[in-house]
C-alpha cells in the first residue's frame, strides 16, 4: 500500500518500537514579582537630572509615576 495507510502502520518500522513514557504538564503559571525595586545608586547628571539605579530592570511599559518617589534636598521636600 501507498502513501499514509494506518492499516499498514507497524512499530517494528520505528526505531526502538513506539516509546511514550511521557507525561501530560501543565503550563506553569508566570511567576509574579512580588518585591519592589531597591535603589542602589543615584547620580545627578551635568544636566541636572537625577539617575537612579535600581538591582533590577524597570518596565518601561509600566514605569512608576513621579507621586511615587519623595525627593529631599537639606532635608526639605522638592516637587518633582
């Protein structure tokens, strides 16, 4: 017979036979990131800016907002 015949089909044509030790897996569900940035450095730029570094990359399609930070300078608050 030609072509894809089921009927045709034996293991003894597949190396080893047919093996399926396998197992059905779940999709694990995406780990959330539950801890916040911690700041590690910032560094005022010749510019004037303020750069913060944090130990791990900030989402740039969900940065936080200014309200989120305080920034002091001699002790008195500042608008950012």
């Amino acid at each position: 017979a030609a072509g894809n015949d089921v009927k045709d089909f034996t293991t003894n044509e597949l190396a080893d036979g047919v093996v399926n030790g396998s197992e059905l897996v779940k999709p694990t569900e995406p780990e959330v990131d539950t801890r916040a940035p911690e700041l590690e450095s910032a560094t005022v730029t010749t510019t004037g800016r303020i750069e913060l570094d944090f130990n791990e990359v900030i989402d740039a399609n969900n940065p936080p907002s200014a309200d989120q930070f305080e920034l002091t300078v001699n002790g008195a608050p500042v608008e950012i």
